[in-house]
C-alpha cells in the first residue's frame, strides 16, 4: 500500500540516555499503527500500544520517525529526533594582534553537542557595551575596535552558548594591556656571511597583522641552535628587523626562530616558522689543487681546436 | 625661528623627546613595582577594582591617534602635574600612618614623585620648544585632599598609581608620535619622521 506522507515533520531534542515516548499524533492507545525510523519498520518490542518507547536513547537513534494509520497507511505522525547534550563551558579566548586599532575573540566548545549551538557574546567596558563584529572567517570569532586606549577600566567579555538541551556561558575580565600578542615577525630570512665561518645574517619582518610598528614599535627575541645540539641560544633586539649570529660553530647546520613583543606592553608572540642555515665554509683547499693539476696537464696534450674560453684556460681562473 | 635655528631645533625636538621616552618607560617600571610594594603594604588585594577617582586624570583616551601634538604636550603637562600633588599628599599620609617604620614604601614614593616631577619639567621644556610654552599653574595652594576613611585613602592611592602607571604608557606613545612629526607642527601627518633609536 501506498504510504502517504502530508504532515510536515518537526525536530525533537532529546538528551543522550533520555527514555522517549512518542504518541502516534492524534491516534488512540489501542489503535493500530506502523512506526518506522529512517524508513525501516521498528518491531513491536519498542511499542506500548501506539505508543513508541525508546530507552537511554544514544546518538545512533537519531533520525526521521514516522506512525502510519494501520490500515489506511496515512502517515500520522512524523519527527526528527536529535539526540544529543547541552553544552560544556565554553573556552574563549581574547587577544589583540593589531594593536591599537582593536581585538578579538575565539572560542570554542570543549567538546562536541551533536546538535546546533548559537552563541552570544556581550563585550562591557565600564558601563558601556561594545559591538563584537562577527568575522566571516574563522567562524567562531568577533572582533572590537578600540575606542579609548590606556584605559584602566577592564574589559568583561561573557560568551553564552545555547542548544536545545541546555545553555552555558564563560566570562573572561581583563586590562587593555594584558591581552597585546603580535603576531609572529614574518619573512625570516638566514644566510652565511661570506669569508666568515662563524656568523649567519638574520633578516625578518613585522608581522603584518600589525598597524603602526613606527608608533608602537615592536622588539624581538631571537633563538638559534645548531641541529645537533638542543640547548637554544637567545638574543633580545630592541628594535630593527635584523641581527648578525657571530658564535655560530663553523659548518653546523642552524635552526633560527623569532618572537615579537610590543616595547611597553602585553606578551610575546608565538615563535617564527623556523629557518636553516650553515655558516660559509671554505672549499677544500687539497681538491682544488688536484683539479687545477689535471686541468693543466690534459690542456697541453689537447690539439688546438678543442681549446675554448675558460675551459681550463687559468687565467680566467677558471676552476670547476 | 630663523632658518638657522630650524635644524637645530629639530635636533633638540628629537632628543627631548626620545630622552622623555626613556624616562617615561622607566617611570612606569617603577610605577609598576611600586604598585606591588604598596598593594601588599596596604593589605590590599591586586584585583580589587577601583572606580574613577575625582581629581585623578584618566589616562583613557578617545580618538587618540587623532590628538595634535600639542594637545599631546598639554594633556601630558596637566596630568603629571595633577600627580605631583597626588603623590605628594600620598606620601603626606603614608608617613602619618606608618611613619620611619616603613623603609620600601615612602622612599619609592619618594622616588615616583621626583620622576614624575622631572617628567612635567621635561613636558613644560618641550612646550617651550612648540614656541607655545607651558601653561602657569592654576594657583598655588592644591586643593585639600578629599577627607576619606583609611581604607577610601588606600583604594584611592591605589587608583591614582594604576592611573599613572597608564599615563606613562601612554606619554611613551605619545612622545613618539610627537617625535614622528617633529616640533612646531599642530597637525598629525605633517613634518619629517625623525626615527627614534629605541634604547631600553
């Protein structure tokens, strides 16, 4: 028989372990009915009467219940159920990486709530209420614009989560300052210093995320080590994006990091993507010799038309 | 100012103003430990918080990146001036309290006082220099503290220090965007960048 479909079905929230009854929609205790799940007939074990029993329900039975009219198989009766839990405690986060112009807030659920969430976040400062821009991208996360700065008064920024189940909210206070992290510096660039075995040549740049390096200006903290060892050496610059590592041991490979920090205020950044570099060396002095010596010897037996520019020619000093 | 003098008022433009950044960073180190001597001396509790206090500038700005230098210079000059007083009557009521038994926190009172005192002389030196000069001092004789319990006295000490902790922050930044535009210009954006060596 046909089954006919016309009612439109809801979605019910139900907590994981929960028992749930489900009425066939208007049918009696006693009449006859077919409940299925996602299309597949549910035996009559799950029944009590018309009703439909479900024990400690888990994530597994989420799906599209429907109750048929036994005889005239019209649908009666049709949910979603979604089994799921109320929110933890959200973690949240607040930091500005572009000072002075503003900062931002992330959060996210410590775990999982297999049902929709919304959040809400309210930013106080003092008395006033300050509009959290909501980014596009990453999801979770809004940003404020500074309308005072060195204020004493702190911030309050309260983040409520909300689902079906259950509701929960984190609230972080804090002082303008505290919460300044640049980004990390960008463009690390390490070379060897030619004719110099113990230095390497470091370049960076400001992070770009930051607005106004020349007004509030940034220092650095630089770290090194040679790959075979794991004891780092570390070096504060208070200003310039560049520094010259002078104790470098001759021929090691070196691993080269750098953080940020605002001059006055706030943390460092995290640390710089990583860069490798090996002081100069000098060519080996013996192989160069040898291959000069045979370069010699094999131009003086050659006939003339084989001898080209630079080709073991030593005057030009040519040495490959 | 004849064009002789330009260069060399530039120079000394440059060099007060990065001499006023060392000496305002190093104001807010002190600041910033004084305020730890003074909310365990107090039995005070470090996050307690503390509403405005009368008579106590507010660091807050608005719209600061759009402040013309001068008002830079005098927003600066009014508010250390307002903290010499504070700090003075703060180390009036410390020594009728805990008297000579207290060798840490009057003398880096003291010390606080005498720097932010040297900081408005320097305020009123680069004032000069805007061919403006410093504003006279409103009348000799400071207002009278405000008659307040112990414990109102101590919140208040404590607000007038984490006001002047901001402050010094806040000169810093200041003084360098001062230092960015050079002296006698009113207008932000105008005049040569003199890069500032940042020395700790």
């Amino acid at each position: 028989a046909q089954r006919h479909s016309q009612q439109d079905s809801h979605i019910q929230y139900e907590r994981v372990g929960a028992d749930v009854t489900m009425k066939c929609g208007s049918m009696d205790w006693d009449a006859a009915v077919t409940w299925t799940a996602n299309g597949t007939d549910i035996d009559d074990s799950h029944l009590n009467g018309s009703y439909l029993i479900l024990k400690n329900v888990d994530l597994t039975q989420s799906g599209q219940y429907s109750c048929y009219e036994g005889s005239s198989w019209h649908l009666k009766y049709q949910t979603n159920l979604r089994v799921g839990v109320p929110p933890k405690e959200p973690v949240l986060m607040c930091r500005s990486n572009n000072y002075p112009k503003g900062f931002y807030c992330s959060w996210h659920l410590p775990s999982p709530t297999y049902i929709p969430n919304s959040f809400n976040i309210s930013v106080i400062h003092g008395t006033r209420e300050m509009v959290c821009e909501k980014d596009i991208f990453p999801k979770n996360r809004c940003h404020i614009r500074y309308l005072q700065l060195f204020s004493t008064v702190k911030y309050k920024v309260t983040l409520t989560v909300t689902n079906a189940l259950g509701k929960n909210s984190t609230t972080l206070t804090f002082d303008e300052f505290a919460i300044v992290k640049p980004d990390p510096p960008e463009s690390v660039v390490a070379k060897p210093v030619p004719n110099n075995p113990r230095r390497l040549e470091v370049s960076w740049q400001n992070p770009s995320s930051w607005p106004d390096p020349e007004s509030f200006p940034l220092k650095f903290f630089l770290r090194y080590r040679p790959l075979i060892l794991d004891q780092w050496q570390h070096v504060e610059l208070s200003d310039g994006t560049s520094h010259t590592i002078t104790d470098a041991y001759a021929g090691k490979e070196y691993i080269i990091q750098v953080a940020a920090k605002d001059n006055d205020i706030g943390t460092w950044s995290d640390w710089s993507v990583a860069v490798h570099a090996t002081p100069w060396t000098e060519e080996p002095k013996h192989l160069t010799t040898e291959i000069q010596i045979i370069g010699e010897t094999l131009t003086q037996h050659k006939p003339l038309a084989l001898r080209g520019p630079g080709y073991g020619d030593p005057s030009a000093g040519g040495v490959w | 100012m004849a064009a002789a003098d330009i260069p060399s008022a530039a120079l000394r433009h440059h060099d007060l103003c990065s001499r006023g950044i060392r000496l305002a960073r190093k104001m807010r180190s002190d600041v910033t430990d004084l305020l730890d001597i003074y909310v365990e001396r107090q039995g005070l509790d470090a996050s307690i918080s503390v509403a405005a206090v009368d008579g106590v500038p507010a660091a807050a700005a608005e719209r600061w990146a759009e402040q013309s230098g001068t008002q830079r210079l005098l927003d600066n000059l009014a508010a250390y001036r307002a903290f010499r007083t504070l700090l003075a009557q703060m180390l009036e009521e410390q020594r009728e309290q805990l008297g000579d038994a207290d060798a840490e926190l009057g003398p880096a009172l003291a010390a606080v006082l005498l720097q932010v005192s040297a900081f408005a002389y320097h305020l009123e030196e680069l004032l000069e220099l805007e061919s403006r000069g410093a504003p006279a001092e409103e009348g000799s004789e400071p207002p009278a503290p405000p008659r307040l319990s112990l414990f109102e006295q101590k919140l208040r000490g404590l607000g007038v220090l984490r006001e002047l902790a901001q402050w010094a922050v806040r000169s810093v930044r200041d003084l360098r965007q001062l230092a960015k535009h050079g002296p006698g210009t009113t207008l932000e954006g105008s005049g040569t960048a003199l890069g500032l060596p940042e020395s700790q």
